[in-house]
C-alpha cells in the first residue's frame, strides 16, 4: 500500500547480511591467523627472492584459508539467522504481539532443522541449542526495542492508522468534490428552465 517493502522484510535481509559478515570474520579470521602461521613455520627451508616475496606469499596463504573458511561459516551463520528471523517474525505478524515464546521457538525449530542430518540425537540437540540460543537473542531484540521506544507491532499499528486516516480524509476530499460538481450540474441544468419560463 506504501508502495515499499514491510519493515520486517527489511530487517529480515539486513540480518541475514550482518550474520554473513559476522559468520566470514568468525571463521575467515583464526583461518587466515593459522594458515599463516602453518606457512611460515613450512617454509623455512624455501628460497624467497626478497623478504616482500616471502612475506606476501604467507599473506596469500593465509588470504586463501580465510576465503575458503570464511565462506563456510558465513552463508551457514546467513542461514540460520534468516530462517530464525523468518520464523520469529512470522510468529509475532501472526499472533500481533512480540514475545519470547516466539524466539524460543524460532531458535528450536531453526537449531532442529541444522541438526535433523545426525538424526533423532542431533535433532534434540539442536532443538535445545536453539533454545538456548533464541530466548537470550529474544530478549535482547525486545530490549532494544523497547529502548528505541516502539516495537514492531506498535509501529505497524500506527502506520495502519495513519494510513486509514489519510485513506479516510482523500475519500471526504473526492466526496466534496462529489457534491460540489452535482450542485453545480443542478444549477445549469435549473438556469435554462428559469428563463424558459420568463420567456413564456
């Protein structure tokens, strides 16, 4: 109606960015940091051309592993929160309150559905990680809501009113303009009659 994307979906996909990038750095960084070190410690028999030589050789080494780990934890940390913020976001849209039951159950079913490959244990593992993990996470996402001043729902709520109120007020606007034009096709419509009369 806006003509823009729901502030949920935004924030949606600003999460599943930042826990792509916070997944690369927590597993691109002891990645980069250890191939580096393993590199140096490999290469002390090597031939290098100069010191520049050897040190950007251990860069790339280390430069390699942190693309290639980092890539792994990135779009796995990625996933597990869009589909933590999906479910938790779709469980507050539908019942019209935010709670810490939602993100508790978002936490489980996202921690069940990563772990349902290692079977019955690992999907009761992941059920209590995710647990675990979604009602600290809820409690700091309502805290700093609240801390902002509005929730989501309070501010769906209001940008609801104050879309009906505007919906409202054009819809007086176009009934004025309504009633104005039919006054005015009365009165032309009247003014030949009149004369006719005067005339007769």
């Amino acid at each position: 109606e806006r003509q823009r994307y729901p502030e949920e979906t935004v924030n949606i996909v600003k999460s599943a960015f930042t826990g792509g990038v916070v997944g690369w750095m927590y597993g691109g960084l002891p990645a980069f940091y250890h191939a580096r070190k393993a590199f140096i410690e490999r290469s002390h028999g090597e031939l290098f051309q100069n010191r520049a030589d050897a040190v950007q050789s251990a860069h790339r080494a280390g430069l390699r592993s942190f693309i290639r780990y980092g890539w792994r934890w990135s779009w796995r940390v990625a996933t597990f929160v869009t589909i933590f913020n999906m479910v938790s976001t779709g469980l507050s849209v539908y019942r019209n309150k935010s709670t810490i039951s939602n993100y508790a159950s978002a936490g489980a079913f996202t921690g069940a559905l990563f772990r349902i490959h290692l079977g019955l244990q690992g999907l009761a593992g992941g059920l209590m990680f995710g647990t675990a993990f979604g009602i600290p996470a809820g409690a700091l996402l309502m805290i700093m809501q609240k801390v902002a001043g509005e929730t989501l729902q309070e501010k769906r709520n209001r940008e609801r009113r104050e879309l009906y109120e505007q919906k409202l007020a054009e819809w007086q606007s176009r009934l004025g303009v309504t009633e104005v034009l039919g006054e005015m096709e009365s009165n032309t419509q009247g003014g030949p009659e009149t004369e006719r009369a005067r005339e007769s």
